[in-house]
C-alpha cells in the first residue's frame, strides 16, 4: 500500500503524534500526516521557521519514500521559502544517517546528550542540512536562477 500525505489537518496529526508515540507536545508551525489507506500511519513536524531555515521530524516506520520527499520538498519550498531544511537524527539509527544522505542531506554535526543526559552513542544526534539547490533538485523544481523575471 502506498503512503500519501495529508494537509491542512495540522492539529489532528500532532494529536496523534504526540498520544500515540508519547511524544511531549512541542510547538511546530505545520504538521501533515502520512496516511496508509485511510488511517493515519505517521507525521512529519515541521519547527523553529526562522525565516531562512526550518526543521523537520519525520515519525512513521516504512512510510518513506522518494515520491514522499519529494513532495515534502515542494512543500517546504512553496510553505516556507526556505533556503535550507535541517533535520535530525539518532545516531545509533544508521538506516536513517544512511538515508538522509543518499538523499543527499549533508552531515553538519552533532548533537550529543540530544537524546537523553547521558553522554553516550544512544543519546547523540545526527544533524543533517540540504541547502536550497538540493530540495529544487529533489522536489524536481526549476532552480530560482533558472526562472525568467
């Protein structure tokens, strides 16, 4: 079964984010879900717009896919008019580092007690960005240069 995603529905995706994975409930300036059928099978959060750059968590096992970031990347384009999408990851998670760099996400540090107060592997966060040029490529955008005024 394929993953779509569902918009304008901010507030019912976090809900089911933050009941159903126990997540604390945090402040975020959108949240799509991604739906499996008609049920709701994971949610993408996107926080801290700062004008220039917004982060992005994505929770739902086994619904990634290119077609999905492909249109998370149009939608942080024509949402936010981002130049750049950080995103983070567990270290201990190599599936996820290893994604997020086959995508083409480039590693700009990381975080360590992100995950917890001890300082060890399972606690450290992998920090990834994709600049502008990266989400048009992905979101099969023309480039802002390639635009005519």
């Amino acid at each position: 079964m394929s993953t779509g995603l569902l918009f304008d529905a901010d507030d019912r995706v976090a809900a089911w984010l933050f009941n159903g994975y126990g997540q604390k409930p945090m402040k975020y300036d959108r949240a799509l879900g991604l739906m499996k059928g008609d049920k709701l099978a994971g949610a993408v959060l996107f926080h801290h717009y700062n004008g220039s750059n917004v982060e992005m968590s994505y929770y739902g096992p086994n619904t990634a896919t290119l077609g999905v970031f492909r249109c998370l990347m149009r939608f942080v384009i024509l949402e936010f008019n981002a130049s750049r999408l950080t995103v983070m990851t567990p270290k201990r998670l190599r599936r996820n580092v290893k994604g997020f760099q086959k995508l083409g996400f480039k590693l700009e540090g990381v975080s360590r007690c992100y995950y917890g107060g001890r300082d060890c592997a399972r606690n450290t966060g992998v920090r990834f960005v994709m600049f502008r040029d990266g989400l048009e490529k992905i979101a099969k955008l023309p480039a802002a240069s390639d635009k005519v005024a």
